[in-house]
C-alpha cells in the first residue's frame, strides 16, 4: 500500500485536537497538530503535508489567513474549515479564496472522515492527470503505449523482454483493450523494426478470402483472378505479421498457417511452387483458445505453435489509474483530427469515468470522447453513460450489503462460541466474519473491480482498501 496521507490539524482548542487526531489515526491517516496558525504555517514550511483541517478563528493567524499563506506555498493543498454557526458567512467567503469546504461545529465524525476521504481523492486525481499529462508528448513522439498501472507495467517489461526473439507470440484479452497496439510495440521494439508490420483481422473475412489474402493467388486460380497477386505472408517477409481474431480461423487455413510456422514455406493458390519467408507471426484473440481446442474448433498443433509466449493485455477496469490520461490522450487527439478547440471534462465526469465498467475497455472510452468533442459538449453521454447500468460481467443481481451481512453472520444453526469470551467480544467477532463475507461476496461479484465495489458497500475507495487489508484479501 501507499503511505498514509499526512493532515495537519490546527485548532487552539487542545481537547478537539486530541479527539480528532485519535479518530483520524484509526482511520490510517498520519496526524499532525498545530495550536494555532503560525504554528500550523511553520509545519506547512516545512512540506509533506497533504490536506489541512483548521478553526476559522485561531489566535495570531485566523483560519483564512492560513489558507491564503498555504496556498501560496503549495497551491494544490486542500483546506477544510471548521467554524462555528456564527461564522459560516466567513467561511463562504473563505471558499472563494480556496478552501475545498467547510464544517459547522458540532460535527459528525462521519461527515469529516467522508469530507477528508474526497478531497484526497480529488487531490490523487489531480496530481496523477497531471503526472500523466507529461508524458503524452513523449508518447506521441516515440509511439509509446499509455499505462501507468502495475499490471500494464508489468506486461511492458515483458514486451520489451521478449520484443528481439524471434518466437511466434499470442496476446490474448478482451475487446477493446489495444492487442493490435502491443503488436505494433513490439515490432517497434524489435531487430525487425525496419521491415513491414502487417496487420489481418482474421474475422473479417470469409474462408475463401482470407487464404488467398493471407497467401496469395496465382493468376486464373479462381473465377476473378486476373492477375496474380502476392499474400500477406509476402508483404510481411523480413517483418511482422499479425493476426487477429486468430480463434475465428477457419481449420483449412489453420493448417496451412501451421505449415508456415513449421517450414516457413508456402505457396499461392494455384501455384505449384513453395515461397519462402522470414516473418515473425503475432496472433491475438479475446477466446479462450484451449476451450477451442477442447471443442475441436482449433487445431491442437497449430495453438501449441502459436502459444510459445504469451501475453495477456488487461481490461481497462483493472487499470483505472490509466483513464485520466487516456481522456487527456483522446481529447488532444480528436480536438486537432476535427479542428475543434482542445476542452476539458469536468471533475464529476471524470469521477464517473472512473466508476465505469468500460466492457468495450480502451475502444469504448476512445469513442465516448470523440463523441464529447464533436458534439462540443460532455452532458449527453455523461446522461446516457448515467442512465446505463455498470458495464462489469456478471453483475446482475448482486445482493446488497445488509442482506450479505444478515446471511453471513455467525449465528445459524450449529455455529458455536466460546461464552468465556463475553457478549461483547463474540459480537465484536460476529461482526468481524459476517464483514469479511460480504467484503469477498461483492469483490468476486463485481470481478475485483474496487471502485464499483466501494460504491456498492457505500464506503469510499479509501476505506474500501483498510478493509481488505484487514481482511487480507490485498489491495
């Protein structure tokens, strides 16, 4: 996990310090005090603070007049002001200077946990948009792919592992999520940068056309063939070929591209004689290929030829980190394709972004922005991206939390404790297992995809991941 995030609490009143610093410690955040404003000031001087909560009226330096000095000596840090009823006039004020919001004593704890925990959120995003933001130059220039997640990390280092063999590669994942852009990268990467990239979508095409247009014909090889015409194969030689949707290859031409792999001969249709290629093959599919085989669908040769190394490409829901900068991407990229003037989305669609299933993964994304920018407008498909349920498989009739809870409590027929424990404790314990439950309950239903289940359990992300650390099911 992260470091906790630092806040910085000042208020001249001692006891409210030590009751907040108590509540703010057992919520995993890292709690520092101030007495008063200088002091605060100074602490703030003195860096790593991430979000200040103050007394509006503070002796010395008021509550406002910290927010303006923090502000001006780290821009980005959020304050929230705690006044008195008597003062939320100022503290209005105060929000046009800058304060993210405020609180009238006396307070909930959970409305100042829930306040904190949004505008940490705000602050990750901001800070990681921004980081990311950085680097889309670099990106466009060298044809890098965008990710910042460590799955997506993880499978570019082995792109650039395996990027110089010459090993037949299988990437397989979802619709949507760049199969054909890791292809690309990895013929980039490789010693055959300088020679052609051909790319087949295998589904595309019926059986017929797809071997002639994967091998060639000869010319009068078939009604039509009026002149001979090279295949792919050739187009690709001293390159990379990359075929797509490879589980919808009819099993005629599966053999024939077997023959390839094996011998790195074939010949045109209608032609007699073999012709020889250096070509490194990359297939891609979103199916699961062995099921195929199991099925008889898919030749059990020609899979263990393809499936020499593997890589899977990770739906866009494991990797949320990576949607602000996709956004950024896409809006650069479609505001200069349709000459329309570079817009920015607001930070509630953003967050809706973020909470999204996105089934159509990278592809959807890409083709709800350039719909925001060539309607000049995000409202209509934040509605219908409102209207629309959670794109995640398998969510249909998740059960709510209370009802997980109920179910999994440890009181059913034939569960027994240990009395010497004492009410409290086995309630305590009762309580603990029944959370557990429905914790790993909502995670396997909405496929570990936390955001939505922070949303369902009605917790922030936040608190979502002490809980499963807690419960030690990671983070």
């Amino acid at each position: 996990m992260s470091d906790p995030a630092t806040l910085l609490i000042a208020d001249d009143d001692a006891g409210l310090r030590e009751s907040l610093e108590r509540m703010l410690t057992r919520e995993g955040y890292r709690v520092v005090l101030a007495s008063d404003g200088r002091a605060a000031l100074e602490r703030v001087q003195a860096g790593g603070v991430d979000l200040i909560v103050t007394d509006l009226r503070m002796p010395g330096l008021t509550g406002l007049e910290l927010l303006r000095a923090a502000k001006a000596i780290m821009p980005d840090v959020d304050v929230i002001l705690l006044t008195a009823f008597g003062t939320v006039e100022e503290a209005v004020k105060a929000m046009k200077d800058g304060a993210y919001d405020f609180l009238t004593k006396p307070f909930r704890r959970e409305q100042l946990i829930k306040l904190i925990d949004k505008a940490l959120e705000r602050r990750d995003l901001i800070e990681q948009n921004r980081a990311l933001k950085k680097q889309l130059e670099d990106i466009r220039a060298k044809g890098q792919m965008i990710g910042a997640s460590p799955s997506w990390r993880r499978m570019l280092t082995l792109v650039e592992q395996i990027a110089d063999s010459s090993a037949t590669i299988l990437i397989h994942g979802e619709s949507g999520t760049g199969k054909e852009l890791v292809a690309r990268t990895i013929h980039e990467r490789s010693a055959r940068r300088n020679g052609p990239f051909v790319a087949v979508n295998c589904a595309a095409l019926p059986e017929t056309l797809l071997e002639s247009e994967l091998f060639g014909y000869e010319r009068g090889a078939f009604t039509g063939a009026h002149r001979q015409k090279p295949g792919k194969f050739e187009l690709a030689n001293t390159g990379t070929i990359f075929l797509d949707e490879i589980g919808e290859m009819p099993t005629p031409v599966q053999a024939k591209l077997l023959q390839v792999l094996q011998d790195r001969e074939f010949s045109r249709l209608g032609s007699q004689s073999d012709i020889r290629v250096d070509v490194r093959v990359i297939a891609a599919t979103n199916k699961d290929l062995g099921r195929l085989v199991q099925q008889g669908h898919f030749r059990e040769d020609l899979y263990y030829r393809l499936n020499v190394l593997n890589i899977h490409v990770p739906p866009l829901r494991e990797r949320q980190e990576e949607i602000p900068v996709l956004v950024e991407y896409f809006l650069d990229q479609y505001s200069r394709e349709f000459d329309r003037p570079r817009q920015e989305v607001a930070a509630e669609t953003m967050h809706l972004f973020m909470d999204h299933g996105w089934r159509g993964n990278v592809r959807e994304l890409e083709n709800v922005i350039k719909r925001i920018v060539a309607l000049g407008t995000e409202s209509q498909v934040v509605q219908e991206l409102t209207r629309r349920p959670v794109e995640l498989p398998e969510t249909a009739g998740v059960t709510s939390p209370a009802a997980l809870t109920a179910a999994a409590a440890p009181s059913a027929p034939g569960r027994r404790w240990d009395e010497s424990l004492g009410l409290r404790e086995i309630g305590r314990r009762a309580a603990r297992e029944a959370e557990e439950v429905a914790l790993k309950e909502v995670l396997d239903r909405v496929r570990w995809h936390r955001v939505e289940a922070a949303r369902r359990l009605k917790v922030s992300y936040k608190t979502l991941l002490r809980k499963m650390q807690e419960c030690g099911l990671g983070n």
